[in-house]
C-alpha cells in the first residue's frame, strides 16, 4: 500500500470520527458551555439521569425499536426468500419496486404520506403507527442484507438435502435457515438501529405521548448545543458501536 | 428456479412467502402515495382533517362526483408561478447534485484505499467506515454545530494559529449545509464503492503495471472504468434522498436555507396547509422518480445475480 493511499485512509477516517469524537470529549466537559474546557466532569451523565421526560422518550423509543425490527425482519427475510429462489412470479416487478424504493425514498415523503393514509382511516396516532412506519421503511433494508447472504449460500446443499427426500419446508428448517439466521440477525440489528435513529418519519406519524428519543433530542437541539445531549449522544453512539461490532462478528463468521 | 425453498415451484407455499411483505408494503407505501396524490388536488381548510373536499361514502354515487368536482391542481399552480417554490426546488436540485459530486471525489480514494489496504486490517477498516453509518444520523449533523459556530472550535483553532483575524462565519450558510451533506452521506457513497473496488480482478491492475503503467495510470484506466457503475450506484444512493433533506439544511443552514424537505416539512407542521405540503411532496417524487426507477434496476441485477 502506497504512502498516498495511507494518507488517504487516515485523512478519510480523521474526517468520520472527528466530530464524533468531539462531542463524546465535550460530554464530560464541566462547563455548561460547549465549546470552552472547563475541566473533566461527569455531571451531565447525572443530569442525563435524572431527566425523566428524556428516560420516558428513550423507553419509546426502544419498544418502537424493538417491535418494528421485529415486523420488518419476518418481512424483509420472506421479500429476501422471493426474490432470491422463486425465479419468475407475476408481481415480482413490484415486489422489487416495493422492496428497494422505501430505502432511497425522501423521508419527509414516507412521513407525510403515511400519515394521511392513518388520518383517512381513522387510526389514532400514537406508538402502533410509529411501528407500521418504521416496518415499512425498514423491511428493504433487511432484505437487502439476508438476500446478500442467500446469494453467497451454497446451493448444492439445499439441492443435496432436497436429493435426499427432503420436502421444500424441511430443507428450508433444517439448511437454508441455519445458513441465513446470521443475516437474519444482522438485519434485524440494522433495522433496529434504523427505527431508534429515525427523527423524520416519526415527528409525522406520532401522536400525543408517543414522543421517540430523537425527537425529544432535536426539540433540545433547536434550542442550541447543550452537554447533556453530548452525554446522551456519547451513550448512544457507544450502544451503536457494540451493535455493529457484535453484528460484524456474527456474519465474518461462516 | 427450480432451487429448493418454500415453495419453490410457484405453489400455495411459494404465495405464503411473498404476500405478507407484497401486501404491507402495498398497504403502507403505495396506498399513501395514492392518497398524497389525491390530498394534492384539494384545498385547505380549517377542520380535522385540514382538507376539503372529503368523500362521503354514505352519499353514494352522487358522492363521488361532487368529490370529483371539487378536486383542482390549484396546489400545482401555486407551486409553478411563486418563485418561493420554483427557487426550493433548484436549490435542491443544486445542493444534491453539488454534494453528490464532492461526495464521488472524496468518497472514491476512500474506497479505492480500503480495498487496497491489507487484507488483515480489512474488516477493521471496514467496520471503522460502518460505525459512523450506523451512528444517528441527528447526532451526526448535531456535531457539526458546536465545531462551526462562530465561538466554535474551528474558529478557535484557525484564531489561535493566526490564520484569520476574526471568526469566520460557516454556520448557517451554504458552506455549512454542504459540509453537513457531504459528511453525513460519505459512508453510502463509500460502502457500495468499496463492495464493486474489493471484487475487482487484481490480476488486471497487475497487468497494466507490468505493462509500465504508473499507480495513477492504472487507477484511471483500470481500477475506475470497472469500478464506474458502483460510482454511478452510490452517488444516486445519496442524491435521492438529499433532495427531500430535512436535518440538515434545518440543523446547520440559516433560515433563508430553501431545500424541498425543509418547505414541505414547514407547510405542513408551521402552516398546516396539508393539501400544498402534498404537492411538494408529489412534486419531489417527480424529480427523483428517474434515479429511484435506475436505482431499483440495478437492485434488481444485484438481486438477480
């Protein structure tokens, strides 16, 4: 590796975790003030604490996470199964459509557009519509990851378990399943995170009592930097971090 | 297409399979759309819902036609002659494309270098490029506030070098929208460049050094016209959704900052006027309906393959 592509990665990398890094080292700053040092302190961990409409928020937020993971992960793996091993179907056009369209789609569109249809059937808003919300746009990103894993699957196995007598539902239990439940879970990981992270599509469909995490986080933002949302954003970051490291793990391994 | 699977062969089995996410995402992304569509072609008012006119089922078919009657592109016209919405939606269009193309020229050595590196600090390096991408998007473009403000820590470290005199002024202007863009967005520029850069042939960059060529050469002749359609596919995977960027022009622009997330966001929780914030939304799914339709195609090989 040349001296210039080095210097690339570290410039690359600097960039990535910079502000990052600042704002985590900022977080145990003891002055109130964001942007002078006034020596190391851990006080806005404690404020962070003791903020209950905060707590409350992150509580929704993590139901709401948990939950919609869930949907969007039996979803995104049937989508994954469909577009990876039924070959040619009628609607595999708009199951693709479907399926790729919500990752790239504006947020502001998803968010505006399901809350009309919840308006126009009447569906009072509140945390089961932050879930449908979250499902939907989360369920491509799954797919994505499980089909990836579907394509580097050995196929002579599944045709070896089929040889050997088994039907179409035990060669899925006893081979591909195994195989894939790695992507399964990372998909399920990255959905999760999606959902927690989500500010936009929330702000639209939720209604009074179901405030999420970044929502209440951006309704502080606006008011200017603040260390304790330093504090809440250092822990979240450190939670994401272990996610992904734990997710890395799970599908380096084979 | 013969695989076994669930239902492999195109049976019940194979239906149990794909209706579920065909139906919710049917239910829950196509539906609205329609129902945006619609909500579009009518006029604000003051009710729950905020829109006239709404249709009477019980009315029948009478119902319907003066339902019908009362829809009109009024919202569309409004978006065509003021100059308010025409200047949102190329300024939009400019910040996305701009950002898109600092994102190509920063984001490809990136990725050229991770695919280069060693093999054993690969997946480390890789996993570095991820951690961000999984990080909040919020707290991201949050963390730019307090490094650009004017007592930020940019204006301190360039003031204590001597480089400026007085602080300079980033947040709130474009500088600092396109900063936020380019740097929120990276890892997808990154992440599918680096999966076509790492799947390269090896043996052909090889090649063309024993044929004399210097790195240079063989990056521009070989490494990047191989690597031009995942190039293609990652700016597209960050122009799209840059057109309907909210956080960010909201977060580091000033308020004169226009970008069509940010309008149809003000028209719809500031103004409540729900009909014109779904015509600003009808209006960006025009502009981006292009690049999601080549988008999902090359999904589509991808997933094919």
């Amino acid at each position: 590796m040349s001296g210039f592509l080095r210097a690339v990665l570290a410039l690359g990398l600097a960039f990535l975790y910079a502000p990052i890094l600042v704002l985590a080292v900022y977080s145990f700053n003891a002055s109130s003030l964001v942007t002078v040092w006034g020596g190391f302190s851990t006080r806005w961990y404690a404020a962070l604490f003791a903020d209950e409409p905060l707590i409350a928020s992150a509580w929704v937020s993590l139901r709401v996470a948990l939950l919609s993971g869930a949907i969007a992960t039996v979803l995104g793996t049937l989508a994954a199964l469909a577009l990876g091993r039924h070959g040619r179907f009628r609607t595999r056009k708009l199951l693709t459509g479907l399926v790729f369209a919500p990752m790239v789609m504006p947020e502001v569109i998803i968010g505006l557009s399901l809350l009309l249809l919840f308006v126009g059937i009447g569906l009072d808003r509140g945390i089961l519509t932050i879930v449908i919300a979250h499902a939907t746009f989360c369920t491509g990103f799954v797919a994505v990851v499980v089909g990836a894993r579907l394509r580097g699957l050995d196929r002579t196995l599944e045709e070896a378990a089929a040889d050997l007598g088994a039907g179409p539902l035990r060669v899925f239990a006893t081979v591909t399943l195994p195989l894939v439940a790695p992507a399964i879970l990372a998909g399920f990981l990255l959905a999760f995170t999606l959902s927690l992270d989500d500010l936009v599509i929330a702000s639209f469909v939720s209604g009074p009592g179901a405030t999420t995490l970044p929502m209440r986080l951006y309704s502080q933002v606006r008011l200017g930097v603040n260390p304790e949302i330093n504090a809440a954003s250092t822990l979240l970051v450190v939670a994401v971090t272990a996610a992904v490291l734990a997710a890395s793990r799970l599908t380096a391994r084979r | 297409m013969s695989a076994p699977g669930p239902g492999s062969s195109g049976g019940w089995r194979a239906r149990l399979v794909r209706l579920p996410p065909l139906l919710w995402l049917t239910a829950f992304f196509l539906v609205p759309f329609l129902i945006t569509l619609k909500i579009s072609l009518s006029d604000a008012a003051t009710a729950m819902p905020p829109y006239l006119p709404v249709l009477d089922w019980q009315a029948g078919l009478e119902g319907w036609s003066s339902f019908l009657e009362a829809l009109d592109f009024e919202n569309y016209a409004i978006l065509w002659f003021d100059s308010f919405y025409r200047e949102a939606a190329l300024s939009s269009l400019a910040y996305a494309g701009a950002a898109s193309l600092v994102l190509v020229l920063v984001g490809t050595p990136l990725a050229y270098a991770l695919a280069r590196a060693p093999a054993r600090w690969q997946a480390l390096l890789v996993a570095l490029v991820v951690v961000p991408f999984w990080t909040s998007f919020l707290i991201r473009v949050y963390a730019w506030i307090a490094i650009l403000k004017p007592e930020g820590l940019l204006n301190a470290a360039l003031l204590r070098l001597g480089l400026i005199a007085a602080p300079l002024e980033i947040l709130n202007t474009p500088t600092a929208v396109m900063i936020g863009l380019v740097y929120a967005y990276l890892p997808f520029m990154v992440l599918p460049l680096y999966a076509v850069m790492s799947r390269l042939d090896g043996t052909l960059r090889e090649a063309a050094a024993d044929l004399g060529a210097g790195p240079v050469r063989v990056f521009l002749t070989v490494t990047l016209p191989l690597a031009a359609p995942g190039i293609a596919a990652g700016a597209l995977l960050c122009f799209i959704p840059m057109i309907g960027e909210f956080i960010i022009p909201d977060l580091l622009g000033g308020s004169d900052t226009l970008m069509l997330g940010r309008v149809l966001w003000s028209e719809f929780f500031s103004n409540r006027d729900w009909p014109l914030a779904s015509a600003v939304a009808v209006l960006m799914l025009l502009i981006v309906i292009g690049p999601v339709v080549l988008f999902r195609d090359a999904g589509a090989r991808e997933a094919g393959r």
